[in-house]
C-alpha cells in the first residue's frame, strides 16, 4: 500500500456505539433528553456513538470522533465518505488527524 493511494481503498470508516459504562450512558442520556425538552430540540438522541475510520487491512483505529445525533452522524458520515473517495491516504489522515 501507497500513502498516495486512494483513501477509500485501505481506509474504512463505520458508526459505533459509544464506548463505556452502561450507567453512564443513562444518565447522559437522561440529561440530554431533559435538555431536548427544555430548549424545545426535538432532533433523535441517544446515548452517543463515535464516528470511526480504521485501516481495511489491519482494523487498527486512526479516527474516532464522537457523534451525538443522528443528524450529526449522518452528516459526518457522507462528509469522511467523500474524502476517503477523493483523497489519497496521506491527504485524508492529515486532514483528518487529531492533533494529541
């Protein structure tokens, strides 16, 4: 494999439950929900998931963003969807590369 090669030939991008303690995912939740109710929000939440890109070949992970709607999640999905199309390996992960 080239890091020139097209992103989405080596690249993998998928929506995964939120990792963590099932309480926690009630309870953040619970509060969202309320907060929904309170600002008059009425889009679909649950209890989170994260937007993640991981290498065909290997599955080891190279993004995990989280996602808090399904709006959002459907956005950012079709947005890294495109890039892998057009980017080469090396563009996409230094566009997408979170800086630790």
């Amino acid at each position: 494999m080239s890091e020139h090669d097209r992103a989405a030939d080596h690249l993998e991008v998928r929506i995964e439950k939120r990792l963590g303690h099932p309480v926690r995912h009630a309870a953040r939740f619970a509060a969202e929900l309320v907060g929904s109710v309170l600002m008059g929000d009425t889009s679909p939440r649950g209890p989170g998931a994260d937007l993640v890109v991981v290498r065909r070949a290997t599955g080891v992970e190279i993004i995990r963003t989280p996602v808090d709607s399904v709006e959002e999640a459907d956005q950012l999905l079709r947005v890294v969807r495109r890039d892998l199309d057009e980017k080469s390996v090396l563009e996409f992960t230094a566009e997408w590369h979170e800086p630790s």
